[in-house]
C-alpha cells in the first residue's frame, strides 16, 4: 500500500496493488488561537469526593466535568479577585472545626486576639460531640478582611470556612 498525497489540492491517493483510491480530504483544520487552546491536567481526587462532585453537577445539568469546574474556577476567580479592595466592609466567616485538633482552638483564640479590634464579635455553637461551628463578624478594608479569613481557614483541622463580604455603602 502506498500513500502519496498532493499537498496543494489535499488529495489523498492509496495505491492498493494495481488499484488506486483517491481521496478529497475534508478535514478543515481549525485556527486555534492562544484564548481557544485547551490545556488538560490531572487532579488527584478521593473517590467519594468525585462521586459527591458528580452527583452534584449532574443535577445542575452538567453534561461533563470539564465544563462544571471550568465555571467553578471562573466563579472562584472573579470573587477573589473582587475582594482585594480597599474599600471598608463586613465580613462574617463561618467555620467549622473538629475541636479535638490539638493546638487549633489556641491558635483561634490567639488570632482573635491579635485581632480585637477587627473581630467584633464571635458565636461559638457546639455543635455535637465533635464539631464546633463559629461566626466571626469582621470589620476593616475588604482585602484585610479576606487576608484574616483566609489565616484562619488555612489553619490544620478546620473542616470548612466560608466568608460572606458586604458593604454598608452597597
Ligand atoms: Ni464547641
């Protein structure tokens, strides 16, 4: 079998022993431009996370996953990227923790204090034998605000942190 093609005219021709097959390709190739490249990349994953990640885009409508964390990584891009101002707000931090991390509920309280005069109040709830739910009510610049916040969700053993930002000027 031989392939000889002609460059010009995208023709294809197959020799097949004294046959010869000629083909027209079609194959339009299309222009990928640096905004359209799509880069693939691996994330390691515990499988009953996925199976929950899963199970939750599908009932969004999600026909794959691809599409469902690219919109994740918008929505996470466009909300960092709006709390990095300067203007004066208030946030309020929900945590939750397991209270038997050695060495976690110090390092709240030491953070708290250090900042007294952001924090304007807390809430603690135990929540059952285990977990502890807090509210931090924060006042100060909005990226000061999320600076803190985000020290304090890094923090080993706790389990979820979200922060709500909002503004008296809104
Ligand atoms: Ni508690």
């Amino acid at each position: 079998m031989v392939f000889l093609k002609d460059q010009e005219q995208n023709i294809l021709y197959i020799l097949f022993g004294n046959k010869k097959f000629k083909f027209v390709l079609r194959l339009s190739v299309k222009r990928v431009t640096m905004t359209e490249k799509i880069i693939r990349f691996g994330v390691s994953i515990e499988p009953e996370l996925l199976n929950k990640f899963d199970k939750t885009i599908k009932k969004k409508s999600y026909t794959n996953r691809s599409e469902a964390i690219r919109d994740l990584i918008r929505k996470y891009i466009i909300v960092e990227e709006s709390q990095e101002t300067d203007a004066e707000g208030l946030g309020t931090l929900t945590i939750l923790y397991d209270h038997h991390v050695s060495a976690l509920k110090n390092r709240l309280i030491d953070i708290q204090h250090d900042h007294h005069q952001e924090i304007l109040t807390t809430t603690h709830i135990h929540i059952d034998h285990n977990n502890c739910l807090e509210v931090l009510v924060i006042r100060g610049k909005t990226k000061e605000i999320k600076k803190l916040a985000d020290a304090i969700k890094a923090l080993k053993g706790i389990k979820h942190g979200e922060l709500v930002i909002t503004r008296a000027s809104v």
